[in-house]
C-alpha cells in the first residue's frame, strides 16, 4: 500500500513537471498567435499576452497582399516539394543496397559516408562546386548540394536491415529484379520510416535559408525565411529611425507574428497526419545500428 501511495505520489511530480515544461514551451508561440490577430490600437510590444487584445486580421491582409511575400512563399514551397522528391529518393537508392549483407565492399561504403558526414569540405569548396556545376542562382542550388543526409542514410539502412530477407529471395524465386524488388516491396513496407525521413527533409528545407544566402542573388529565387528576415531587420530600423513608411493600422510587433505564424503553418498543418509514421518509424530505424 505504501509504495503504491509513493509511486502515485512520484506519478504526479512527474506529471507535473512535464505539464510545466509543455506549458513554457507552448508559450511563446501561443503569443505569436495571440499578437498576431490583436488590434493594433490596443497592441504593446513587450508586454505580456494571455488573451487577445482585441481582433483584427489587418497584419494578414498586409503580408498576403506584399507581392515579394507571396513569391518568397511559393519559392519556399517549390523548394520543399523538389527538395523532399530528390533527397528521399536518392538517400533510399543508397541505404537499400548498403542494408544487403551481399553487397561487396558493404562495410567500406558505409565507413566512407560516415568519414563524409564528420569531415566536410566546408563553405568555399562547396560553394566553388556548385558554381562551377552551374547551379548558382537557380533553384537546384538548393536542393542538390545537400541531397544526402548521411544520418538519414543510416536510419533507412537500419530500417531496411530489419526486413526479413525471405521476402526478398522469394521474389527473386519467382523472378523478380532488385529494382523491382526495392519499389513493389522494400519501399511499401517501409511507409513508417519514410514518412519520418521525409519529414525530417520538409521541415529542413522549410526553414533552410542559409544557403539561399550563399547561392542566391535573385530576388525571384528568396526564401520565405529570407523575407521573414528582412522583414523584422526592416522593422527594428523603422523604430529606431522613425521611418513613416508602415501603415498605422499595423505595428510592427503584429506584422511580425503574423509572417512568423504563417511561415510556421504548413507544418503544423502537416504533421498530424503523419504523426503515427513518424513517431513508428523513429522507433523501428532505431533497434539495429
């Protein structure tokens, strides 16, 4: 009876904490909401926000109606869709065949793209490749140089490793390829790590937006995190110098949460779906190394 008590007792300061740390993390973007539909009039940058100060969606007439905004936006999306096909791709062609004990030379390979992923050429050798490839100022240029994740690599290989071979050997039985076998089996029956992997990609193209500051000068080619950037540099010298420019229906703080909480919806509305892929995959890529 009383260790029952003590485990209950245990249970709830657990609990508690947990709650706690899921209440300070969900703060700030509970705020960026709350801000972001608050009347302009009423709005006070710096202070606290429980409840929404009034309500007016003119921050989100703004941003949606900035024509730099809405290309930045589509730009971002095209990167992530292109970016999510190629590297997915690619980084499933080369876990499949490095998960099969047959291949020679396996253990080499493998050494070799762990050897890539600790020591790396760095910014200008890369950057000297990709302007020689002739990716500079296209959309490629964000998407290529970083197709292969070898993290991600491994945890495909992992997953891959754990299909039983048998399936395998019965397709070759009734005379089936290795490229048949990897698209009509491997890669159906490994829907949970796929979706987890490419997640990983979405979200990681989403908010890149480093490179685009490197391989990048069009301004056709900007990233939504590039304007967002922008946007609240532009911002903090407007109140520093006065500028008269930004209409008074919207403060700055309003404008700022708005472009933040609408960069950030995509994935929001993404994740629920593949929520049970993702949280199976990471658990199933994760019994062998």
């Amino acid at each position: 009876m009383a260790s029952t008590t003590g485990r209950s007792y245990t249970n709830l300061i657990i609990g508690s904490f947990l709650l706690l740390i899921a209440v300070i993390t969900f703060f700030p973007f509970y705020y960026v909401i709350v801000a972001s539909f608050s009347d302009a009039n009423l709005l006070r940058e710096g202070h606290l926000l429980l409840l929404p100060q009034g309500f007016s969606l003119s921050a989100y007439k703004m941003i949606f109606s900035n024509q730099r905004f809405v290309n930045c936006f589509n730009v971002s999306v095209l990167r992530t869709v292109l970016g999510l096909i190629i590297n997915l791709t690619l980084q499933c062609m080369v876990a499949y065949p490095l998960s099969r004990k047959y291949l020679p030379g396996r253990k080499y390979f493998t050494l070799y793209i762990i050897f890539a992923m600790l020591f790396n050429g760095g910014i200008i050798p890369t950057y000297l490749i990709v302007k020689q490839t002739g990716l500079l100022d296209t959309i490629f240029a964000l998407v290529i140089p970083g197709a292969i994740s070898t993290w991600n690599v491994i945890i495909l290989r992992s997953f891959f490793e754990n299909i039983p071979e048998s399936l395998e050997e019965s397709a070759k039985i009734d005379g089936a390829n290795d490229v048949y076998i990897f698209i009509k089996i491997i890669l159906p029956l490994s829907k949970p790590v796929i979706m987890t992997i490419g997640l990983f990609i979405a979200v990681h193209h989403w908010n890149a937006f480093m490179d685009a500051v490197i391989y990048v000068t069009s301004s056709k080619l900007q990233v939504l995190q590039l304007y967002l950037r922008d946007m609240v540099v532009y911002m903090e010298k407007a109140s520093l110098l006065g500028d008269g420019t930004m209409s008074s229906d919207v403060s700055s703080i309003s404008l700022r949460t708005a472009t933040i909480f609408t960069s950030t919806l995509p994935i929001i509305i993404i994740y629920p779906f593949i929520q049970k892929h993702f949280i199976k995959g990471v658990m199933i890529g994760a019994i062998k190394g």
